[in-house]
C-alpha cells in the first residue's frame, strides 16, 4: 500500500500547475540547442521529483556511450531511460510510471505520463524548451470515439464511469495515439467489446 500511495503521488506532482516562470529554465543553448536530451536535463525538479539533475545526467552519458540508461533514483529505486535520439525519449520513471516527450518542430514538446495500475491512463502536456506550460493542442478522445456502433449501452456505460485511455508517442514522427483500457470490465463485458474497440491516431499538431 505505500509504495501504490508513494506512485500515486509522483503520478500526480508533475501535473500541478507552474505559475508563469516557476521552475523555467533558460532554454539550452549551444550545437546541441533544440535536442529532446538538453530539454530532459534541464528539466525543472517538480517535473521529475524522484530524479536529481545529476541522475538525468547521467542517464543521457550512459545511453550516449551505449550502456544500460539505469540509476537509483530517490526512493532508492531504479529509473530507467529506454530511448534518446534527437527529438524522442522514453523513461521508465518507476515501476508503474513512464513518461515520453517529442520534440515538435525546434521549440516545442508533448510530455505524456503514464500510470499503471495495472490499467493504464495517461495525462498530456505540452511545454515550450523553457518549460513553460502550453496550452492544449490535443483533444483527449471521448469513449464512443474508439467503440464500434453496435457496442451494447451496459458496457459503454461502464467505460464512460471510468474512461482510462493510455497515449502513446511516437519515436519516428509527430503522431500520438490513443487505446481505450478495457480491463476493468468485467469478463461478461470484455467479450460484449471484443473486437469492437479500435486505437486512434492523431497528429500531434491537429486537435
């Protein structure tokens, strides 16, 4: 119970608003300017609080020396970062949390964060390379957006009381894609939905 209490809380930090400049930095400078890797180390620490600057660090030398990306965070546990190029990462900030940012043209990011438990539900924000919040370019989709018309109204209704939807960025272009989380159901309506839920895909771009 206080390592679900422990996740549920880091899940939710980053996601506090920041007042106009609170925890900004200057964006980076430098050949490496405008990379997803400068923006991750510079990161303001309420965005990552299990991570110091030294632990993104480190992280960034050891994917960049092709070594395993792993370091012990603050409640002496491990993060890992999976994936860095020049405009993608993906960082297993705990056991039940991963987070993914893309780079969007030279000055903008999407930062989705996804919790487990064990159903996945994912939050989005978009930041310029100072860490100053956005505002929203991406419409969360509504359940019947990802249901076929014949779905029966019991199981849509279940999934409209508890929308979980897990966001996935891409590593090779400006897209974001939405899966709709079933698992809550029961097994009755798990079969009701069987092949009748579908993924959606959206240009990080367009609403």
């Amino acid at each position: 119970m206080r390592y679900q209490l422990i996740a549920v809380i880091l899940f939710l930090v980053p996601f506090l608003p920041l007042k106009a400049d609170e925890g900004a930095v200057t964006p980076p400078q430098g050949e490496r300017g405008g990379c997803i890797r400068d923006i991750y180390a510079e990161a303001p620490d309420s965005i990552f609080p299990l991570l110091t600057k030294n632990n993104r660090l480190d992280q960034i030398d050891f994917r960049e020396n092709y070594m395993k990306a792993e370091v012990k965070n603050k409640f002496d546990d491990h993060s890992e970062l999976l994936v860095l190029n020049e405009r993608y990462l993906k960082l297993q900030l705990s056991e039940r949390c991963l987070v993914e940012m893309r780079l969007i043209g030279d000055s903008t990011f999407c930062m989705v964060q996804t919790y487990n438990a064990p159903a996945s539900d994912s939050r989005i924000r978009f930041f310029d390379a100072a860490w100053h919040e956005l505002p929203q370019t991406i419409k969360r989709p509504s359940v019947d957006d990802f249901l076929s018309d014949d779905v029966d109204i019991d199981v849509r209704l279940a999934l409209e009381a508890l929308p979980l939807i897990k966001a996935s960025l891409s590593e090779n272009d400006d897209t974001i894609t939405f899966e709709l989380q079933t698992s809550e159901l029961t097994k009755e309506q798990r079969q009701k939905v069987e092949g009748k839920v579908h993924s959606i895909g959206r240009s990080l771009s367009q609403p």
